[in-house]
C-alpha cells in the first residue's frame, strides 16, 4: 500500500480538501498547512506561526497546522481525515489480498482436482508456492510411518537442500519443519551446520503439511536474502499447505486400498492357482465355473469322457527296498514327469493315488491315447537315469476306456470333495490291472478306439475279449505299442498279420493254428509277452480242452 501524504488528504481531486477549506473559512482562522519537511500545502503562506500543531497518523507526523490559536482545531480536523483515509485503504487492502487469496485457492484447488497421487499433488503444491512467494528453492518432505523416514517426493527452483542430510537428520526437521508449526525461520544455524541448506539461503519459510492433528510433513522455501518473507507469505503458505494435507492424505489412502485391492487380488489368484492344483480348473469349469469359491454341494454334470489309468508295475516289492523319505520322493520325481504328458493333450489328473493316477480326457480317446505314449517315453528316459544311479528300471501299465462320467461336488455343509462318479472309471482301472495279464504297456477298449478318428496314427493290436468282474457284457480290448521301444515296435509291426492270424484262430477254438501263429511270432519276436501269453493258454486249451460255452472271453474274478 502506497504510504499516506498530507498533500494527497488536500488534494483537488479530494473531497476532503473542501472540507477542510470550508471549515477554515467558517471559522475565520489565519493559519497555514505545511507536510511533514515544512513545505507550504494550503492556507496564509504569510501568516505568524503564534501556536504550530501537528497532524499525526500511527505516530508519525504527516504535516504541521500553523497560526492563530484555532490552528489546533483544524490540524485535529487533518488527523481524523488522515485515519479515516488509512482506514479505507487499508481495508482496500485488506479485500484485494483476500480476493487475492481466494483466487488463489480457487486455482489451486483446480490444479489439485486434477492431479493423481500424492507425487503429483506434492509437486504442484511447491511449484505454486514458489510462484506465490518468491523464493529461489523449495521442497516438499514427507514422513513415511511404515519406513520411519522422511521422504522429498517434489522439488522445484535452484537445489540449494542437500536431501540425502535431509533424511539423515530426520530428528532436527522434526523438532523444525515437522513440529506441526508454521514459521519464519531467521537463525538458519541448526540447519547450516549440518549442511542441510547452502550458504547461500539467507532466509526460510515452512508450513506443516497436517490432517487434524497428525503432522504428514512440511512445505520449505528458501531465499537468498534476509528477511525476503512476511506474515503475508506465511499465510499464503499455510493456506497452501492446509489444501494440500487433504489433498496428499487422500491421494495416500486411495493407493493404499489400491494397493490391499492388489494385494487382496494377488492372494486370491494365488490362492486359486493353489485350489487349482487340488482340484482342475477344467473339473470347476465342466461344472459351469470359472472358480472354486462358486462351487456348492451337489453341483454335477455328465459328460463323454475318457478316463486313463495309470500303474507301477510291482511297486510293492520295488517300495520295500526305499525308506518312507526316498519312497515319497520316488512318488514325487515319478509324477512330476507323469503330469506334463497329460496336460500337454488336454487331459487333467483327478486323483494321485500313491504310485497310480486317474485322468480324465474331456475331448477325445485320441488324447488320451497321445498321452499314454508320451508316459511311456517318459519311462524310458526315466529308467535311463535310474540306471546311472544303479537303481531297477520301472514299467507301468495303462488302461482307458469312453464312456459317460459323472463331475460332481459331494460331501457336506461343512466339508466338500470333488468326485467323479461312474463306471467308467471301474471300467479304466480294471483294464489297467489287466496290463499285467496281457503282458501289455497300454490297454483300450473298444469304446475308446471307437472315437479315434485317425487309428492309423498308432500301432494297435486287437488282443480279444474280456469280462470284468460284476459284468455282464464282454468288451473288446486293444493293444497300443506305440510307447514302447522302437526295435519292439518294428518287431510287432513286421509280425502283426501272423498275430492276428493267431487271434483269430484263438477265439475260433482253432488251438491248433493259433499255436503255430504264435510260435511264428516268437521265432521274429521272442520278447513278445502278449503273444506268449496267448500261446501258453493256446497249448493249455489244445491240451486240456475247453468248456462248451467257451467263447474266447478271459473271465476276470478279481478288480
């Protein structure tokens, strides 16, 4: 505000010099009005000065009323006219810096509206500090309770704090900038000492940023000369930081539920892809969900499916030479090569049981048949590892058979399990078991051959029929050789008429001509178990005879 002058209260353009005129021609006064260094203003140049009297405003003399003894009357006249011209542009003022303010905030709050996270908000708040009140450097600490430190997520001007001291010294900003106070700093000592600001900062302002009564950190603005900073630019600042306390706390509590929302997301993706591994996405999704947690008690659906069983050949007699530890740990590396083959093609395992596994194949027989091979080969590389360990190779048997299954969620309020429930699955299992008879790798019914489209693709046998325990029905069974190695494949394929020759003849009670079918096939092929196991029955039945009613179906008694 422009500093008051006498001259300016007897200006022409004033009111108040009428006023002031008037009374002095009223009241018939010789006097003479003179500023503050004696120069003439109005009223008689010529006039004695018998009494002078001062005009006044906040102690300072604006000017002198001099002459007769009514000069006191119109130098009080001045005085009330000069305190009610301060008065007004005072208050001029006054409003034009609230206006000021309030713009100010309204701008501000504008730019906060727009700005996402407290990084963001931080920046805004020192860089429209820094244009309101002139400073060569400023920044924006905050205090991090989870690390128990102090941060500087903005700064803008000249980098004149050293920031790495700044977090070192987290105690003396805390007695200063973090107390929860709003100053002006004049001794920078505590500061300079320890090089938290340059020599050349002469003066500082801080404002704390606080949320009711928690104090979250501090704005700071350095100068480079001393007292740069008023109590204007310390309420301009405290008005910043009191909008940008709200604005950071909630910019902080919007990323933290965002970061539990993350957290909460991650855990329950964990904690799907854990479910997911007891029980298959595909099982959830053959029910119609997408996750475990939607499931209930008596959820179930009927599909085609093929199911594949899976054995290790003596694995009783092979688990008493282990240890429980080296057992499970056979069990475990044995799986983990198992697992892969049938989820490669599109199958996904219901059940480990020990040294068996039970998958379902939602598709088609041929992937499931894809896989049996690719099980085999699997147990071919394994017993080559087992060898340089010097341990016994393995061999496992499988069985599958097509047929409708039962998916389902069974069990209780408190307690579910997935299940499957059907036929199919004795069915499979008994054909595995079977494996063992027929001295065969892999076994199919007639079912599974049934849905294969391209038979061609595989080296299969048709090895009779069977009648498992509980059935009244006799099925077709098939071999698959084409896990096994590749001189047995080459010997099964180049003795494959003679084979079924011997098949053929077997089922016709032709004994005779099946016996020397399967000696033909011995001689190319004595390591041929399934065809020495027709040709050992063959010679019992040629030699023994057989009932009336027999047809050719191997009767199994046991499961």
């Amino acid at each position: 505000m422009a500093r008051l002058s006498l001259k300016n209260i007897l200006s022409k353009k004033n009111d108040a010099s009428v006023l002031v005129l008037s009374f002095i021609e009223q009241m018939n006064a010789h006097i003479s009005i003179e500023d503050e260094q004696g120069k003439f203003l109005c009223g008689n140049i010529e006039v004695l000065s018998q009494y002078q009297h001062p005009v006044k405003l906040q102690d300072e003399i604006l000017g002198w009323v001099k002459g007769d003894e009514k000069a006191i009357y119109i130098a009080s006249l001045l005085t009330l006219l000069a305190q009610k011209d301060f008065e007004r542009k005072n208050l001029g003022s006054e409003v034009l810096i609230l206006y000021q303010e309030v713009n100010m905030v309204f701008n501000f709050s504008d730019k906060l509206a727009q700005a996402i996270g407290p990084v963001a908000i931080a920046q805004i708040a020192v860089d429209e500090a820094m244009h309101l009140i002139h400073s060569v450097s400023g920044l924006v600490v905050l205090w991090d309770e989870g690390s128990k430190q102090l941060q500087i997520p903005a700064a803008s001007g000249q980098d004149l704090f050293d920031k790495e001291k700044i977090t070192r010294h987290a105690d003396l900003l805390l007695r200063i900038g973090l107390s929860g106070q709003s100053e002006i700093m004049s001794d920078l000592t505590p500061l300079k000492e320890p090089g938290i600001v340059g020599p050349e900062i002469q003066s500082l302002i801080y404002a704390a940023l606080k949320v009711k009564h928690r104090v979250m950190g501090a704005i700071i603005l350095a100068g480079n000369s001393q007292m740069q900073y008023a109590a204007a630019d310390l309420k301009f600042l405290t008005t910043l930081a009191l909008q940008s306390s709200s604005a950071i706390e909630s910019a902080l509590l919007y990323e933290k539920n965002i970061r539990e929302a993350h957290e909460r997301e991650e855990a329950m993706r964990r904690i799907y892809e854990i479910t997911a591994k007891f029980v298959p996405y595909e099982f959830i999704g053959s029910l119609g969900h997408d996750v475990i947690t939607d499931v209930k008690l008596g959820d179930q659906v009927e599909k085609i499916v093929t199911v594949l069983f899976s054995d290790i050949r003596d694995y009783t007699t092979l688990s008493e030479q282990m240890t429980p530890e080296e057992n499970f740990k056979f069990v475990c590396s044995f799986n983990e090569r198992m697992g892969p083959c049938i989820r490669k093609h599109n199958g996904f395992i219901n059940q480990y049981l020990g040294d068996a596994i039970m998958a379902i194949f939602p598709r088609n027989a041929a992937d499931a048949l894809s896989a049996a091979i690719e099980m085999q080969k699997q147990v071919e590389e394994f017993n080559l590892i087992r060898k340089t360990d010097g341990q016994m190779p393995i061999q496992i048997g499988v069985g599958m058979h097509t047929g409708p299954l039962i998916m389902g969620i069974t069990g209780d309020a408190d307690r579910l399990d997935a299940t499957t429930i059907s036929d199919t699955v004795n069915t499979a299992s008994r054909l595995e078991s079977l494996t063992k008879y027929y001295k065969a790798s892999i076994i199919l019914s007639d079912a599974c051959l049934e849905q294969i489209t391209q038979k061609e693709k595989f080296h299969l046998r048709y090895i009779g029929l069977v009648q498992l325990k509980g059935k009244q029905q006799s099925i077709k069974i098939h071999e698959c050789f084409s896990g096994n190695t590749e001189e047995d494949i080459f010997k099964k394929q180049k003795t494959l008429s003679t084979f079924n020759e011997g098949i053929d003849n077997y089922l016709n009670r032709s004994f005779g001509t099946a016996v020397q079918a399967f000696l033909s096939v011995a001689e190319v092929h004595p390591e041929d178990r399934t065809a020495e196991f027709f040709l050992t029955n063959a010679k019992h039945y040629l030699k023994k005879g057989v009932p009336e009613n027999w047809v050719g179906v191997l009767e199994m008694m046991n499961k």
